[in-house]
C-alpha cells in the first residue's frame, strides 16, 4: 500500500506501510472503516507539523492536554507531544463525524489491577485506538478492537546492554546470534512489539515484557488471540502495532 492510502491495512503482511497525516489545515479523506485485523495507521512528522499545530492546538485540544503540553521543558518534546495529539483528535473526530475538541477519551479498567488507568478509549463509539510517539515521530492507530502501537528509535549499544533482561529468553538467543552491528536495530523490533501488544492489552509495562515471546526475526510471532506485525517508519526507528483478534459472534469483552 502506498503511504498515500488511507485504507485500513490488513495485519497479515509482515510490514504495514503507514498513511502520512497531512497538516493542518488540510482535510482529512473520508475514514474507511477498520475492518477485523485491518487497523488504521496515521504517521505524523514533528517537522511538518510543528507550525500548524502549535497554532491550532487551543481550537483543537482540551485544557489537561494543554496543560500537559505546558509542563514539557524541551521544546522538542512539547512540539511532538502537541503533533500527536492534535493529531488524535483529528483522526478521531474524522471518523466519528465531530470536532476534534468535541471527541471525548476515557481510561478503561487496567485489567491488571481494576484501577481507573487501562488503555484510552472512547466514551462513545466502537473504535479502538492507539497513540505512540517519540522525539520527532508519532504513529495512530486506528481498529475495529482493541489495539496497540509502538514507535521507538534504534538505541545505542550501551542502551542495550541496559535492557537485555527484558526480553524473553529466546529472543535474547536470537539477539546474541545476530551481528554486533545489527543487534539495536532487532532490539527495536522486539522492543515494539512488546510494547504495541502490551499497550493493546491495556496494561502496559505493568506486565513483565519478558514473559511473552514476540520474537526478533524478521516475521513477528503474535501472542494468541492477537495480530502483530511491523510498521514501516523513517530509519533510525522501528514501530509495529498489535490488533486483537476477533472472536466469533463478535469482538468479545473488552
């Protein structure tokens, strides 16, 4: 799919190939409804971004978010922070046929402990979504169920020594059989599949990202009852979202 084409991609490719958000004041196309295991994928640039969202952010965002924003001391941070966000809103105000300020995002139950800080969801409506960035990066997603997303740059050799005991002890077989060179990179890889599937669960690091294998080869191994697969982003990252699976007779409990 080109990174011009807004329809959903199915999760069954290896490598989804995300939409370019266009700034503002552009119009987004008419949503395509994200079908079972077809998320929606939105890559939004800090750099092309940065001028019209600043300036459209107090039409756009709410007050806690720009609030938020304000408490970023890095102006790099808050620029990204501000993009992806306003960002959000436009998505989900264009499928749910409202004002991107209007559109209203709650937290579910952590299914973990109960409490009131489980994935954002919407407070009305049937769509999923997921919302990740890092300096300079952002990526949306946008499902028919419960989904998760995760873009990371490749870290430096000693961030990955830092955060070897994090992944599954086969995938840190499969990262001690690679060359030097390429290990941060698959880090990466497996670092965003984790994160996207954990994110997608709704409990985030509050689960041991050890515990489940994703894997570190070049074709994800999805946790059951999931969907897993990369996203292509600029170099010097890597991203990948996770979609769960839709039950028979419906998407099931979330």
């Amino acid at each position: 799919m080109s990174l011009l084409d807004p329809r959903p991609s199915p999760v069954h490719e290896s490598v989804l190939l995300p939409t370019a958000l266009p700034p503002l004041p552009a119009a987004l196309p008419p949503p395509a409804g994200p079908g079972p295991g077809r998320p929606q994928l939105w890559l939004v640039a800090t750099a092309a971004h940065e001028e019209t969202a600043t300036r459209y952010a107090p039409l756009v965002l709410g007050p806690a978010e720009l609030a938020r924003a304000d408490e970023f001391r890095r102006p790099t941070d808050r620029a990204t922070y501000l993009c992806a966000h306003v960002g959000l809103r436009r998505v989900l105000g264009n499928h749910l046929g409202v004002a991107p300020r209007t559109v209203s995002v709650a937290r579910a139950p952590c299914p973990g402990c109960g409490g009131p800080h489980g994935r954002p969801v919407l407070r009305d409506g049937p769509l999923h979504f997921s919302l990740s960035h890092c300096e300079g990066l952002s990526l949306i997603a946008v499902a028919a169920t419960p989904v998760g997303v995760d873009v990371e740059p490749v870290p430096d050799a000693r961030t990955l020594l830092e955060a070897a005991d994090v992944v599954h002890p086969l995938e840190a077989a499969e990262l001690a059989a690679l060359a030097s060179p390429t290990r941060p990179a698959a880090f990466a890889r497996v670092w965003t599949r984790k994160e996207a599937y954990l994110k997608g669960l709704g409990i985030g690091l509050g689960a041991d990202p050890a515990t489940e294998y994703v894997g570190a080869g070049p074709a994800p191994a999805a946790p059951a009852g999931w969907l897993l697969a990369d996203i292509a982003v600029p170099p010097g990252h890597r991203a990948a979202v996770a979609v769960r699976r839709e039950e028979v007779g419906g998407a099931g409990p979330d």
